[in-house]
C-alpha cells in the first residue's frame, strides 16, 4: 500500500446526511484525507476530535460518514476519532465490496485494504494505540451489512458493531464465531425491510450469546433517526 499526495433498497448516504454544519465554537475537529493505490484510487477521510483521541470508529462511506464526528462534540462521550474509507459511487459494486454474500473476492480484497491497510496507517498517521475496547466498525444500509461481516470476522480488531438500519444481503450465518462483538442496532419503524433485518440480526446474535441492544425509532431509511442515534451508539461502545 501507498499513500499518495445497489439497489434501490441500500443507498448510500446523501449529502443530507452530513449533520450541522461546523459549531461556532474556535475549538472543533479537523478532517484529514488522503487518497490510496488501492481500488485505482481509494480516499480515506479522518474526522480528528478536538482533543486527543481516547477511541475509534472505523466505517465505510467515509465521504459522509466520517462527517458525523461533529454530532460527537457537544455529546457526552469519550474523545473519538471516525476513520471513514470512502465508498463507490456505483451502487452494485459498492454492495459487492461491502457485503460477502455476492463476489467473495472482491469483499475480501475490500476487506484487507479496510482492515489492515487502513488500521495500520491510521496508528502511524495519528500516533494513536488502537485498542480492540476502543475501537469499533459502523455503518448504515448496505454499509451496515459490511460492518456486521467486519465485526464478526475480526472481534480481536472492533470490540463493538454498531449497525443501523442493515440491508438485507448479508444474512447471519448459521454458524455464529466462537467470539462476538458487542453489537447496536437501530432501524425505523417506517422502514420495515430493513427492521425486520436488524431484528433478525439481534436474535440471532443473541442465541449465540452475544451482548445486543437493539432500538426501534420513528423515521423512515436515511431520515434524521440515524444522525440522532449516533452519537447514542457512541457512548454505549466506549462510556463517557
């Protein structure tokens, strides 16, 4: 690795939901991006807390995702970095690198550049100890799909999945690992496919003896119910 200088039922998150707009305040976080061989040319979007970083959270569609660090600085959590790796734009290979249901290749090539590549530079980059009770994997629609398949295939790098309104192509396994994640989840009332798999998701992790909460909130998929729970999901991860 070098640094250099869907279907219509899993959208990627909009511009809509990129949060408020930077706080008033002189003291707020910085993002730092930078752009990587992998893919043709993968961006990776940092959001830096204010203050030292005492946890992290890794997600896919950094291009929005990594925005919602400034929902974290006026909440009650821990000082928290969002590494965010950007998504494809085209929905169907966006799905195929985040879910290993459909092209187990090229989730897995996705999945080292996410897991390892990424990890490692963001240590060096940051100068930070990335401690698996500190660090996380988050998502929304088919990106919570790849943070529930990250999550469980690698519960010695995230202690927590925090996952929202999960699409419906990667389903859990009818074998569970012999470790689990903690796990969060969330998804709206009005937007029943994708409760109905995130309700599939808590029992199934639950039969398997992991620890799940799972919220059931008024909204509809990619409304304002994900912006307002994030900062939630946070602090059930990493306390205050």
């Amino acid at each position: 690795m070098k640094q250099q200088a869907q279907n219509q039922v899993n959208p990627m998150p909009t511009d809509s939901d990129e949060g408020p707009a930077k706080p008033t305040s002189a003291i707020s976080g910085e993002f730092v991006t930078e752009r990587f061989e992998y893919g043709g040319g993968r961006q990776v979007t940092v959001y830096v807390p204010p203050e030292r970083p005492e946890s992290a959270i890794f997600t896919g569609d950094g291009q929005q995702t990594s925005k919602w660090g400034r929902l974290l600085e006026k909440a009650d959590v821990l000082s928290t970095m969002i590494v965010g790796v950007h998504g494809l734009k085209d929905e169907m290979q966006r799905i195929h690198e985040y879910s290993p249901s459909f092209q187990p290749e090229r989730f897995a090539a996705h999945e080292q550049f996410f897991v390892e590549d990424v990890r490692r530079w963001t240590e060096s980059r940051f100068g930070v100890a990335l401690h698996t009770e500190r660090t996380a994997v988050f998502g929304v629609s088919a990106g919570g799909e790849l943070a529930l398949a990250l999550g469980l295939r690698h519960p010695d790098v995230y202690g927590a999945i925090l996952c929202a309104s999960p699409g419906g192509g990667y389903k859990p396994p009818g074998v569970m690992p012999g470790s689990l994640a903690r796990t969060y989840l969330v998804a709206g009332t009005e937007e029943p496919f994708f409760l109905e798999n995130a309700k599939r998701w808590a029992e199934a992790l639950r039969n398997a003896g992991a620890d799940v909460v799972i919220h059931e909130r008024a909204g509809s998929h990619g409304g304002a119910f994900w912006l307002e729970e994030f900062p939630l999901m946070v602090r059930w991860a990493f306390g205050q």
